[in-house]
C-alpha cells in the first residue's frame, strides 16, 4: 500500500497537535501516516513539543551505527562544519553529498537537526 501524502491541512493539524504536546505516534494514529512521516515535518519545520528535553551533547555517538542492517555513519564536528560552510557558498544537497560521500538527503536532514539545535540553544539562552 503506498504511503499516504499529506496535505497543508494535515500539516497544519502536526503543527497544532505537536504544539499541544501530543507524540509522535498519537499525531500519526490521528493522521493515518507512519510516525516517521510526522518526525520528518516536525524536523522539516522545526516543530518541538511545549517543554522539549535538553538535547544531549553532540558527538557522544560511536562513529557507524546499525540501523535497520544498515551501516550508518555518524556526523562529525567537521562534517557538520564543512556542511555549514558550503550551504553558505550556496552549494546545493548533492554537492554537499558528493564532497562528504553521504546522500543529499542526509545532508538535507543534518542542515535542518543543526539548525533545530541552534534554534533551541538560542531559546535556553
């Protein structure tokens, strides 16, 4: 069965029930998509519950993680240094990718976690 799409509405309404408190998995439930769909637009438009967690230091992980048999690389200080250095030249996703051999989309992903994380900073300030 294909994934559902999710409209403005349904976007509207993650925003809404994630601003309210409500989880992952109970905005996906409500929604009818996958609860990783919500993670992505909460990430994607930087979304956080009322009171969110303090995030943990970065650079804690070990360097390859498995996931789903998968070998998964952790980002680096310099990784996440070269990615914001040439997001501000104006290179695009898959530039990025090429230089840092990973996928435009985990570079993608990665600009929105660190701007999450400096955005969060910046409110505990």
């Amino acid at each position: 069965m294909p994934a559902r799409r999710l409209n403005p509405e349904d976007i509207e309404r993650i925003i809404e029930m994630r601003e309210r408190g409500r989880t992952y998995g109970v905005i996906a439930r409500v929604l009818g998509c996958s609860e990783s769909t919500v993670s992505y637009h909460c990430i994607r438009l930087a979304i956080d519950p009322p009171n969110p967690r303090r995030l943990p230091p970065m650079g804690g992980r070990p360097p390859v993680v498995m996931r789903n048999g998968h070998a998964v690389r952790a980002y680096t200080a310099e990784d996440d240094a070269r990615i914001l250095a040439m997001d501000a030249e104006g290179a695009s996703d898959s530039e990025m990718g090429r230089a840092l051999g990973r996928r435009a989309h985990s570079v993608r992903q990665r600009l929105m976690t660190l701007a999450r994380r400096e955005a969060r900073a910046e409110a505990c300030a």
